[in-house]
C-alpha cells in the first residue's frame, strides 16, 4: 500500500480544513514546498496536492505551487481542484503534474472527463469520490448530488478508471479513523479497484487496517500535521 501526503492549498499556502469546511481552516506551512521538501527527504514519492481555492472557484487557481513543488522536487504529484476544462486540465499536466483527479467534474461534464481518459490515458487520470451517506459530494463538498456511490463507481470503472481516491468527508480532518466499513463494501463489489482511501487516518494501526483491507493507497493529511504520525515513521513504511 502506498503512503501518500496530502498538501491543501488556500492562498498558496498549506492548510487543512475539517470536514470541507473553509471556516474551520488551520494554516501549517506557509510555502508549501516546505514540506513537500520535507516529505522527500524522508522517502516520500507520491504527494497528493489539492487546490481548494481552484474547487470553490472551479478554476486552477495556486498552479504556481504545483510548478515550484514539481520543479525542486522529485516527488509524483497528483493533482486536484478546479480542473474543469480542456484549458485547466494542460495547466495542470504543464505545470507538473503527474496524474490529475477529478471529482465534480465526472459528475458535472461526463464527456468531458470521458475524453480526458481517452486522451490522456487512465494511468494519468484519478476518479475523486468525494462521499456523503453514500452519495456523491461536489464542488469543494458544499454540494451533495443524488448520484450513489457504487453506481458512480461501477460507470467509470468499465470505462476504464483504474485508480479511485475516495474520501468520506464525515470523517476528514477529525483524526478518528478511516471509514473502514465503507472500503470494505467499495473493495467486496469492485475487487479490482485500486482503492485509495481518504479521510479519518489517525494513527500507524489505521495504515494497517487499510493495508489488510486491500486498498492500495491511503492519504494522510491532517495525522502528520498535528504530530499523530511522524515522517520518520512514514520513511520506515515506505
């Protein structure tokens, strides 16, 4: 399973917000390749880096950031927030970016996110499910859809989605545990998922639950911020 930090941009510095909400917002460095320097230098490969101004805006927003990380670093980004249009999403490819993810968009512009599959390849393409009760969540999370999960998931897989970053935003930022029962559902109907898990890790014990689920990656953010997990304990893992 693969480790992976997340890095939350709001005004080009890295933040954390509980549950989605722009309110309940925590600064923790103010150049974020601070700590993506930090993340590599501690056997880090892949960063997850999310422009939350670009998903309220639904525009790339802090794509300077995504340059700067890219440009002094070595670490594989996959990126996501505001990339709703053919300019946005070469923006992001341009600017560094090895992978994108996309959330609102695969629920808001089918085609659209359909023809960045064939045109980009799916290795270079994420599906974001973004999950409230089981039901899809978009733009920034303040908005939920009556799309279901499974049947999100079961569309785009057969459209040939290889990697899905789904995160319950219950439990994002609170620090109290991955949603293991929902993974473990999402993994018994899709057995070839690549399932990265978001939301909730607090400690090394729910990297191995996660693992032992069969998910093959799992997002931390909030845990390495508030000293839960250490990046030494991360370089062990990794």
């Amino acid at each position: 399973m693969q480790i992976i930090p997340a890095i939350d941009l709001i005004d080009g510095k890295c933040v954390r917000l509980t549950q989605g909400d722009y309110a309940k917002k925590s600064t923790y460095f103010e150049d974020p390749l601070d700590m993506a320097k930090q993340l590599e230098d501690h056997g880090i490969q892949r960063l997850h880096l999310v422009d939350l101004d670009g998903a309220k805006s639904q525009k790339i927003v802090n794509w300077k950031v995504l340059q700067r990380i890219a440009n002094h670093t070595d670490l594989i980004i996959d990126f996501g927030g505001g990339i709703k249009s053919d300019e946005s999403i070469k923006i992001a490819f341009d600017c560094g970016a090895a992978m994108i993810t996309g959330g609102s968009i695969a629920v808001k512009n089918q085609a659209l996110f359909l023809s960045w599959i064939d045109q980009y390849g799916a290795d270079k393409i994420i599906l974001g499910a973004d999950v409230k009760r089981e039901f899809i969540a978009t733009h920034g999370w303040k908005e939920t859809s009556n799309l279901n999960l499974f049947d999100f998931l079961d569309f785009y897989l057969k459209k040939g989605i290889q990697q899905v970053i789904c995160t319950d935003i219950a439990k994002d930022g609170m620090l109290k545990g991955p949603s293991i029962e929902l993974y473990q559902k999402i993994i018994s109907k899709f057995p070839s998922i690549q399932l990265i898990a978001s939301g909730g890790v607090s400690n090394l014990e729910d990297l191995g639950v996660l693992q032992k689920l069969g998910c093959s990656g799992a997002i931390i953010g909030k845990a390495i911020y508030e000293g839960k997990i250490s990046l030494a304990e991360l370089s062990i893992l990794n």
